[in-house]
C-alpha cells in the first residue's frame, strides 16, 4: 500500500475531528478554528464568559439536535472508523515495507548474481582456452609454461592445477608442498563426473578443503581428451570462496542481512557473513519444503520469507539461478531491520488514535451533560455557569489534544484559507524546508516550488480551489530556505464551516520524499543504463529508436541506425585483462558521445557492441561523414595506464525514412551492414542494401562449414616453388592454404581465410599449416626452405612463437628452412610488440619476409623499424611491369633492397616478357605460373626431381 494511502488517513481523520468539534460541541461551546493572525490554535466563543456578562442567560435553549442514544452511537462509531482507518493504515504500509522489502533483495539478487556469473565465465573461459591448446596438440602441450605466461586468474583463484587420465598431479600454478606431489584426486566428484561424461561442459564442485593449502575452496573442472576423444585428465581451478564473501560484503544488505551462493546439491559455495562449519551443511535438508530449493522447484527466481537456521534470524529472500551454472544466489535482508519505520509509525498512530477517542470521548460526555440540561429546565441556571466552565475546559483540552498532533508529527501540518493562502504552519517546517513557522504565515505555496514543477503544481491548485476536487496528491520539488531543491508529496483536504459545510480553506500534509525520489531514479537509470559506460543499454536504446520512428513518421525526416563493433578488442583484453578492457570500453563511449549530436542516442548493447541514432539524416553522405569521424575517432590510440592500444571500429548503417520498417528490421538490416563491413577488411563502414540478407546467410552457412572442416580435417597444404634467377633452379616453396569440401569442392582462399580472421579460427588454422608445412619440407632435399603466411589474428593471440617452435621441434626442420611471411597489417596492431616478437622468432633462425610490398602506404617506414630477410614485390606491379610508371617502382625496391642486403622476390610472373624485365631490374627470385601454378605435396615432389633431373 503506497504512502498516499496513509495520507488520505491522516487527512480523513482531521477532516473528522473538525466536523465533530463543530457539530457536536452545544450551542455556547467554543468551536476550534484558525486564528488568521497568527500560525496557532484559537478558539472563537459564540457566547460571553461568565466573567464577561456578570450573570447567566436564562433563555432556555435550542432544542438538541440528536437523542441520546444517537450521539452514543455515532460517537462510538466514529471512534470505531478512526482506528479503521489508522488500522487498515498501519496494514498498508505493512505491506508496502514487504513488497518494498521483496523487490530490494530481487533486484539485488540480479546484480549479485550477474557479477557472480561474470567471474564463474571468466574463469571457464581461460579454462577453455586451456582445454584448445591441450587439445591442438596434447603432446606439445606444455601446462607449466601455459601457466607462466598467464596471469589471467591471478587474485581470484589459489590454484589452477592439470591431473591425468589416473587423476595424478602433472603440473600446478603453486608446487605442491614436499610429500603431496603423488596423491590423486581419483575420489574427488568433479573427476569421477568428468571421466564418466565425454561432454559435461564446466563442473562447479562443492566448496573442500584444498589439499594443497589445507584452507576451504571453490572448486570447478574440465575434461581434457585425446585425439581419439578418450579422457586424457582434468584442468582444475580452485577459487577462494573469500575472495567472493568479500564481495558480498560490500553489497548493502543490512547489519543483520545475508548474501549466499549455493549449488544445486544444497551446499553453500560462499556467504557473508561466514559462520562456522557452513561449507559442510546441506541447506536443503535443514530447510526442507521451505527454504530456497522448495521455492525453486517452481521458478528459476523469486522471494519468500524464512528464519535462517545459521543465525535465527528472520529473513526476506530473494534467489535467482547463476545463468546456466548449477548454483543460486539468494539475498537476504533483516525483517526486523527493515520493519523498524513500520514500529515508529506505529507508536505515533496509537498515540494520534489515543488522542483523537479521548477527544470524541470528551465532546460525548458534554453534549451528553446539554440534554440532560434540556431535560432538567429547572436546574438549567444553577448548573449553566458550570457548564460553561466545563466546556471552556474542554475546549482547552481539544486544542492541546490537536496541537499535540500536529505539531508532534515529522509531516509539515498547512491550513490554508479559500485562496491557498498559509494561514497555520506546523513546527516540522523547520526541519523539512529550514523556515521558522511564522515566516510562512501570508505566503501562498507557489512561491517555494521549483520553477520547472510552477504549471503542474498550478493546475492541482487550481483543480482544488475550482471546485472539481476535495482531495488531492502531487510531489515537486520545493527550494528550501538555504536554497537546496528537494522533493515533497502534498496532500491537500478541503475544510467546511462547521456550521454552513461551505469550504473555507484546506488542510495539506507536506514531507520529505528526496531520498525515495532519488532512490526510484537510480534505479531507473540502472536499469536503462550501461553501467560501465554509462550509456542507455539495449532497453533504453529501442525505446529511443521507437520515439525517433515515431517522430519520422510524423514529420517525414529520416534517420539513421548504425551499429558498431570494435576492431582487435578482443586481443587487447586478453592482453591486459578485464579491468584494462573495461577502462578501455569506457574511453571509447567517451569518444563516440563526444562525436555524436545532441540530438543523436549512443548506446552500448554489451561487450564491445555499440549501437548509436543519427536523428534528422535525410542523406546519405550526412551518414557516411558520421561514420567517418566515427572511424577517425577510435583510431587514435589509447592509454590505458600507461599502455598504448589501438583498435578500430567497423560500422554497419541502416536507413531509415518516414516509411520505416519496425524496429526490430532496423537493427538487423545495420547488423548486416555491420557484417559486410568487417568481411571487408574492417576499421570501415557498409550500407545497408536489398539482398545482404542472403549474403549473410551463405556466410553463416560458411563459418558452420569451417568449423566442421577443421573438425573433419578437410584442409590442404599446396605448394608453389620460389626460383633462383641466379641459377634458373627452385630455392624452396610458399605453402598455401587450400580446403577441399565435400560438396563446395575446392573453396578460394579469398573466400574462407577473411572469415577464418574474423572468427578467430585462423589462430587454429594457422598452427596447424605451420606444423604441416615444416613435416613436409623436412623430407625436401637440397635444404629447400618453405614460407608460411603469418595473419595479424595470429600476432593479437598468445602462442605464436610456441606454435612456430613447436613445428621445427616436432618436424625436426631447421629454423633456418623456415620463412614467415607477414604483411603491413601486421605491424600496424602493435608495431612494437610485434617488430619485439620478430626478433624472437628471427633470434631461433627463422627468416622474415615482408610480403605485397608497395601496396601500403607506409611500407617504407616498416623497413626501417625491422631488418626483413626478403622483400616481396606485389603481383599488381609486376603485372603492369611493361607501364614505365610500374617499372620504376620495381626498380627502386631492388635498389632499396640491394642498399639494404634485403633479397627481392618478383610474385605473380606468368609471362616471358615479365621474366626478362624482373631479371634485368635486378630482382633476385621469381614466383608465378610461368613456373608453375600451387602444387599439392605429392606433385611439389616430382616438380623437384624433374629440376633436379633437368640441372644433371
């Protein structure tokens, strides 16, 4: 029940009090009224005093209106309606505290159990990534190194730990202490569920003691298999259940409150507060049918009430299931904490209701004594004098009984007359508005309001004064006299003339309601909000698209939808961690809010999807300008603690007129655009155009077919051999992706290899043809070397240079048989680290080759940053070779290549002509199909003994 229910309480029981003061007090009485000179109780006698008139007057009076029995009855009924009223208060906001109370632990529920699920992910996925390189290669896998390098669960866990397929100790973040180094964990539950299930996904076990530390742990496993798909072991982390209490410490909840993570099982994972022996009690048996699992036996989420058997204190509940994981967070906050403004309101009630009964109780008593006056005419002037003397008593009494009242209660207590004017200010006004109660006295409401809340708090003045209300409620916000603005809530009542029931003024109730106001708008905003970034989530933003599709259809404007998706986020992430990632997603809602209109939405949708509205574009060159700066804007680079990044942006956009399609078509027409946008080499910008629906589903039906392919294995090396110009004989060969599908037949690299970039699954594709290339060339004779394209994806992972050592240690070639070929965009990630991880890989033997020269614009500055060991001259040059424009450029590479030490490789020569003008511009090796075209490995082979042959 909401706080107006309570008003309308108070107001129906000072509208009572007037109408029983001025129709039950004997024609003489005096009647309460306002003294409009002043902010006190008067009373106005009707007749003179005793002391005033000298003697008593011996008119006999009026008759009385009521009988007896009519006045008891209706006396005791009005008795009976206040503390109804005062009653069925007290239960409303009862109520109210309940369902303020239930709604509280839900909502806090969803963040706890949101930040739980973000760490539970964030540690499975790191256990992930362990399981793809283990099972890439479970023979090169070296976990011990693995773990070196990682830092990613640092703070989190105590220990990350791989078992064999016997469940024996292979390696752990931390040695294990001297005599723990050959026990198992064949009886552990994770190790017999995994062993037993070859697809169980994350096992989150009970919280154990650690066998390592001897201290409580969180426990969560997952399988590793063999080639064959037969169980190899487990990868186990174990989480500090701790670290998680201490998060839950600093949720809110109460002195008395409680935050808890259990598993499906009933046991608890972590809690705060901790209590003694709690990791090996089982919740669901103590709290059998009643507890968090009878409730979520019903729904995935929800609040009940509940004594804690921990502590015996009663609860209210709210639980929630953690995403797909088998465990629930339940939040609990004190029912004694939380009721305590109910037992404040109760003893003002009761001393209000005491007040009020003594009071009708008083009035019945003397309107009681007037009939039997009546009654008895003969005794009428001997017991007038001291009747009046009573009923001035009474009358004192009734104006301390109501002064008490009003003056003792934290509401600001307003009598106004007929033209909204104060005319009685209760004492409370200093603490709500910081004014003394006489200097409110002849001042009207208006005056105090917020200049932005004047028209609407006009309009309920004049609803009241006009006549076509008798009650009414509205909060605004009133300035204080020390100038701070807060939020009130008035009640207004109209008050009667007791006599003729006309209105003559109005008694409003005011109060402070800032913190609630302030409350309800923080959590309007969270739940509209990133929290991050701050920027409208995904809820905000479709009511936005909504008002702007609105807005086009009733003005004719177009606007435009573009989504966007960050560039190379990812290796930044896994780079630096999580807190650098997000530091970075909040300097980029900085810039894309600074480029972005006043009238335009920025909005983040999750992770590194932005989404934003350009509002009014009736153009489409208004949103390629957009999109541009939008590009130009995330870049620059970023520092973030004192790192430089770079990323980009791509950016789909979507059109909209004021025929526009729903909204939901919107998003995904700019999502597709956002497609088109990254499988075209990204940091750019596509539009939206008829027929991008299909391309999208041929290329969702690709990536399914690569992921399959890798699985299947359907991927060939072919192999296109390098000559000498020297000797006329071949030097080695450039190994080239090819995929063979089974019903597609042999698929263009052009096709698959951007996809296999943009899904990341080129870091897998790219370790295996380094891995096949090196067998392959080590059986060559003659000391053939082999080049092996390296794609920018594979620079932003961590594992290249493992990959690359793993290959010529697992091959037996040399390092010096070995060539990587790398092209500009590589260098522009993050040219310092990658030109620091060329030098490693230079420093093992291998040789480095900058391939497609010319055909960046910096090319030439990425010379002097690394010592490359070739230079390939790009096939677009070579083709126009015969131009003299096209020529020059071949000859002043050599020129710079020969100054350098650098070798020059000619690509892409099919003709005779092109091989005589490549041999007399100095290049040094020649590749193309005049040679001849990429040969599978077989044929390579028989292309060598045929030079061989040929040369004898």
């Amino acid at each position: 029940m909401s706080t107006h229910t309570r008003e309308a309480g108070q107001r129906f029981v000072s509208s009572l009090v007037c109408r029983n003061l001025g129709s039950c007090v004997p024609d003489g009485c005096a009647q309460p009224q306002i003294d409009h000179q002043g902010s006190t109780f008067v009373f106005n006698r009707t007749a003179r005093s005793t002391e005033e008139s000298g003697h008593i007057n011996s008119a006999r009076p009026s008759a009385p209106g009521w009988s007896k029995d009519g006045l008891i009855l209706a006396t005791f009924i009005a008795i009976s309606l206040v503390w109804a009223v005062l009653g069925y208060h007290l239960h409303s906001l009862k109520q109210t505290i309940r369902e303020q109370t239930h709604r509280d632990v839900t909502n806090i529920s969803i963040g706890v159990e949101k930040h739980v699920e973000r760490l539970l992910v964030g540690v499975d996925q790191v256990m992930r990534f362990i399981v793809d390189d283990y099972q890439n290669d479970p023979e090169a896998f070296d976990f011990a190194a693995w773990l070196r390098r990682s830092t990613s669960l640092e703070g989190l866990t105590t220990q990350v730990s791989m078992y064999n397929a016997a469940g024996e100790l292979q390696a752990s973040r931390t040695p294990p202490a001297p005599g723990l180094a050959t026990f198992h964990v064949r009886d552990r539950a994770y190790f017999q569920a995994l062993s037993a299930d070859p697809n169980p996904g994350l096992y989150v076990d009970r919280t154990v003691r650690g066998r390592f530390t001897g201290r409580y742990v969180l426990q969560t496993a997952r399988r590793l298999n063999r080639r064959d798909g037969s169980f190899a072991g487990v990868i186990v982390t174990s989480i500090d259940p701790n670290y998680l209490s201490n998060q839950f410490k600093a949720v809110d909840v109460g002195s008395q409150g409680s935050i808890g993570l259990f598993g499906y099982d009933g046991y608890i994972r972590a809690r705060y507060p901790q209590i003694e022996d709690m990791y090996e009690r089982n919740v669901a048996s103590l709290n059998a049918g009643k507890g968090v699992f009878a409730h979520l036996a019903h729904a995935p989420t929800g609040t009940y009430e509940l004594q804690s058997p921990f502590d015996q204190v009663t609860r209210v509940f709210g639980y929630r299931t953690v995403g797909s994981l088998p465990l629930i967070v339940t939040v609990g906050k004190s029912l004694e904490e939380v009721m305590l403004p109910f037992w404040d309101e109760q003893r003002l009630a009761i001393v209000a209701g005491l007040s009020i009964t003594a009071l009708l109780l008083s009035l019945l008593a003397l309107r009681l004594r007037a009939l039997k006056r009546d009654r008895l005419h003969a005794a009428a002037l001997a017991e007038a004098n001291q009747t009046l003397y009573e009923k001035e008593k009474i009358a004192r009494a009734a104006e301390a009984h109501f002064r008490l009242l009003a003056e003792n209660t934290t509401d600001v207590i307003i009598w106004c007359d007929s033209d909204i004017t104060h005319k009685y200010v209760s004492p409370a006004v200093r603490n709500v508005l910081g004014y003394e109660p006489e200097e409110l006295i002849g001042t009207r409401p208006l005056r105090f309001v917020h200049p932005d809340d004047a028209e609407a708090y006009a309009r309920v003045l004049r609803d009241l004064t006009s006549g076509r209300v008798e009650q009414a409620v509205t909060a605004q916000r009133y300035r204080r006299k020390d100038g701070v603005d807060i939020w009130v809530e008035i009640s207004f009542s109209v008050t009667r003339e007791a006599v003729t029931s006309q209105r003559d003024g109005y008694v409003a109730s005011l109060r402070d309601i800032t913190a609630r106001k302030e409350a309800e708008l923080q959590i309007a905003h969270m739940a509209t909000h990133d929290a991050l970034t701050g920027l409208p989530n995904r809820l905000l933003f479709r009511d936005r698209l909504s008002q702007e599709r609105a807005n086009a259809k009733r003005h004719g404007n177009g606007f435009a939808v573009l989504a966007c998706d960050l560039d190379r986020f990812k290796a930044v992430n896994d780079k630096l961690g999580h807190p650098a990632g997000d530091k970075l997603l909040a300097l980029v809602a900085e810039r894309l809010t600074a480029e972005a209109r006043d009238v335009d939405t920025v909005a983040r949708l999750g992770g590194d999807e932005f989404a934003i509205i350009l509002s009014w574009v009736n153009d489409p060159q208004a949103a390629s300008l957009a999109a541009e700066r939008l590009i130009g804007a995330l870049g620059r680079p970023f520092d973030i603690d004192g790192v430089t990044v770079s990323i980009g942006v791509s950016i789909g956009i979507a059109l909209a007129s004021a025929e526009v399609e729903n909204t939901d078509s919107l998003l995904t027409n700019a999502d597709i655009a956002l497609y088109k946008a990254k499988s075209t080499g990204r940091n750019t910008f596509r539009f939206y155009e008829a027929g991008m629906d299909a391309m999208v589903a041929k290329r969702t039906n690709l990536e399914l077919d690569l992921r399959d392919a890798l699985q299947r294995g359907d991927f060939v090396l072919h192999y296109q051999p390098v000559i000498d110009l020297a000797s006329d004989e071949a030097v080695g060969f450039e190994a080239l992706l090819r995929w063979q599908h089974p019903v597609r037949g042999m698929v263009s690299p052009a096709d698959f290899i951007p996809l296999a970039e943009e899904t990341g699954l080129i870091t897998t594709l790219g370790a295996w043809a380094l891995r096949e290339a090196c067998r392959e060339a080590a059986s060559w004779p003659h000391d053939l070397s082999v080049a092996v394209n390296v794609s920018a994806i594979q620079f932003q992972q961590p594992g290249l240079e493992q990959s690359v050592m793993h290959a010529l240690s697992a091959s037996g070639l040399p390092a010096r048989r070995l060539e990587l070929e790398i092209t500009e965009s590589v260098l522009m990630q993050d040219a310092q680290a990658v030109v620091a991880c060329l030098h490693r890989l230079r420093g093992l033997g291998v040789r480095i080759a900058l391939d497609d020269f010319g055909t960046g614009y910096s090319s030439l500055s990425y010379l002097r940053q690394f010592p490359f060991d070739k230079i390939k001259i790009d096939r677009s040059f070579i083709r126009e070779i015969g131009d003299p424009d096209a020529a020059a450029i071949v000859r002043a590479v050599v020129g710079l290549g020969t100054h350098l030490g650098i070798a020059i490789t000619a690509e892409g020569v099919e003709t005779r002509e092109q091989l005589d003008q490549v041999r007399s511009e100095g290049c040094t090796e020649v590749q193309g199909f005049l040679f001849s075209q990429p040969l599978p490995a077989l044929d390579a082979l028989r292309f060598i003994d045929v030079r061989l042959s040929s040369a004898a």
